[in-house]
C-alpha cells in the first residue's frame, strides 16, 4: 500500500493477512419424508467442517439414539441423509432432537443440539 501525505510524500507499508476460511452450518427444523421428493430427508449443510471429526445423532422423546451417523461429504457441504426411519420402520410424526458434534478445520470442536420436526 502506498499512502501520500499533504506535503506529496509517499511511504510504502506491507503486511501478510492470513484469511480463515468461513465455518458454516445449517440445521433444517423440519421436514417431510413423504415420498414426494421435495424435503424427504434430514441432513446437515455445512462449510469449513473435519470430515474426520463429525456426528449426527437423532434422539427419540425419551432420550433415546434413533439415528446415528459420522459421515459428512466435504465435497456435497452435507452429512449422510436421515430418512425418517427406525429400522425402514417410519419414524410417528412430532418433534425429534438432534445432537450435532464436529471439529472445524481451524481445529476447534462445536456441539449444538436442537429439534426437527418430522411432518408426514
């Protein structure tokens, strides 16, 4: 950068920026696996995660693990799709919690939880 001052003087200053890459995620809060191809699956979005160090887990109203997964497509910016399902068994329509657990590339661990809603 070279900067002037009133008089006309010039002076030249240099400096190296390191730009960290943007860490992003988006948790759907519903979704309606109806078959009708529009919103069917539940799945994270997200940008600037660990391949390595990710799970999503889907918890039932009495606290227990329905859905488990550890797969995150770096590529896609999405984890592995949750079909609403227990065993190829659906899954009552309501309310169901997910647990989200990762690392991001900067190497600092996130948890988040929250709902989803499964519409049918």
């Amino acid at each position: 950068m070279i900067s002037l001052n009133e008089k006309g003087c010039s002076d030249t200053a240099f400096a190296k920026l390191k730009v960290l890459e943007t860490i992003a995620f988006y948790v759907p809060n519903a979704f309606s696996p109806d078959g009708n191809t529009i919103n069917d699956k539940f799945f994270i979005k997200a940008k600037g995660i660990n391949p390595d160090e990710f799970l999503l887990q889907i918890y039932d109203r009495w606290g227990n693990i329905i859905w488990s997964t550890n797969v995150y497509y770096p590529e896609l910016e999405q984890s592995e799709e949750w079909d609403g399902t227990i065993n190829k068994t659906k899954v009552p329509p309501g309310a169901y919690t997910w647990y989200l657990k990762f690392k991001d590339i900067n190497g600092i661990t996130v948890t988040k939880t929250g709902s989803v809603i499964v519409i049918r």
